[in-house]
C-alpha cells in the first residue's frame, strides 16, 4: 500500500455555477461536510498519511478550511502546491517537489464507496507505469440509430438505445516515472498524457469498480449526491473518522 495522495482541487468548476462562484468546486457541500473532507478522510481510513493538495481557483478558501478543521486532520501530513496558471489535470504534477513514490492521484469532486487499498493491490500486480480507476457507464442515445453494411444498405434501425462505455473515475495510481512525460511549468491535460504514455509503449492499466461512484461536477449529479448522501452516509464515511457527522465548521462559516 502506499501511503501518499494527491488530490486536484484547482479547477474553476464551471458546470456547477453558480455554486463554485462563492466556493471552490471542492468545498461544495454534501450534508454538513464539503466533499474535499470526505474525500480526505476515506483516503486516511485507507491507509494514506500524507496528502498533496494542488490549488488554483479560490485555493486560498481549502487552504483556511483545513486550517480551521479543529484538529482532525492532525495525524495527517498535509501539505500544498498552487498553481500560479493553470497547467490541466496533469501539469500540475510536476509541481510537487518529492513525487519518488506509488502515489494516488484523484480528482477533488468525487464522490464514491472504493476501497483505495484493492486500487493500489491492483495497480501493483499488474505492473503499469498509471492505473486509471473506470466504472461501467450508461449512456442514452435518445435517437434512432441506423446501421448499414458497406453498400449502404440498411441492415438495422435500433430506438433509443443505451451504449455502455468504460469512463475514468477521475481516480489513478501514478509511478514516479510518469514525471518525465510531464514537462514542467506547461500545460498538459489528463488525456494527452495518456496518448503520450500509450505512444511511448508504457503499460497504463484500467481498474474496473462496479459499486457507488459519482463526479458532482454536474448539477444532476450533484443533485443525486445530495439525495443519497444521508441514506449512505455510513459506508461513505470511514467507522474511523474521529467527528462525529455534524460536529465541525460549516464551510458557509469561510465567508463569515
């Protein structure tokens, strides 16, 4: 196992306007905790003792969030890097200064169930330079769709169907060596760095989870995150987790 992470909060968050006007995407919140929080504290029950959070729109509000957390977060070494530009989903990780270890890199707006310990036994037993964390997704084409063989000629009329597709939990297992694809102070999204991984013969493996997942980067999804939480709150926060739900500094307190 091991026992760093880094969590990509810097992004503006755009979809969720105008929620993410006042708040990072981040720290937008599910119950009395923003999800940043939840996230932080299933990556402690897992084992994860030192946290890298990468900063850009409003980063300053996570940074006095986790000031302001009360002690929570004492056994945890965490720490900060901010971009000065933005440098997408992968950029940003050139900037951490000791990245010599198997690491978790993950999105800072998901919500999910996934026990991070199977996703690093996993990421080393298949021996891949990246792990991308995927979940089966349902998507509805609310159209007819015609197929044709060669000629032309019609073959089938399918209505409405539903594709299912492997998509990226926005979760992965980094090697170190990822950083030499990665220049630094440059702009480099999560997709390219894959083609350039694939077109350089590196081993990017897939981890398939089948249980509870959800990017909230979307009002429908997080609408859904907001229904769900209460009935899941058990299996969303870990046993382990030192406040009990409901006992700490609403996020509304950092406009105070």
């Amino acid at each position: 196992m091991c026992n760093k992470a880094v969590i990509l909060a810097g992004g503006k968050g755009t979809r969720l306007a105008p929620y993410t006007t006042v708040f990072p995407k981040p720290l937008v919140p599910l119950g009395h905790r923003p999800i940043l929080e939840i996230i932080t504290l299933q990556l402690m029950h897992h084992g994860i003792t030192d946290i890298v959070l990468s900063l850009g729109y409003l980063g300053e509000l996570i940074q006095a969030y986790f000031q302001n957390a009360n002690g929570r977060f004492a056994n945890l070494n965490l720490s900060y890097i901010k971009e000065k530009k933005p440098l997408g989903t992968a950029g940003s990780l050139a900037l951490i200064p000791d990245f010599h270890e198997t690491c978790i890199v993950m999105n800072g707006d998901v919500l999910t169930t996934m026990d991070y310990s199977q996703l690093v036994s996993h990421h080393k037993a298949h021996e891949g330079i990246l792990t991308i964390g995927m979940f089966r997704k349902p998507v509805n084409i609310d159209l007819g769709v015609i197929e044709t063989d060669p000629d032309g000629a019609i073959t089938a009329y399918i209505e409405k169907p539903t594709q299912q597709y492997n998509v990226s939990m926005g979760i992965y297992v980094y090697e170190p060596e990822v950083l030499k694809y990665i220049e630094p102070d440059t702009y480099l999204d999560f997709p390219d760095l894959v083609s350039r991984l694939l077109a350089h013969g590196e081993r990017v493996v897939g981890y398939s989870f089948d249980d509870f997942w959800l990017d909230i980067g979307r009002h429908e999804d997080y609408a859904l995150a907001q229904q769900q939480f209460d009935s899941m709150q058990e299996r969303l926060l870990p046993t382990d987790n030192p406040i009990p739900y409901g006992e700490m500094n609403h996020v509304d307190h950092l406009l105070i």
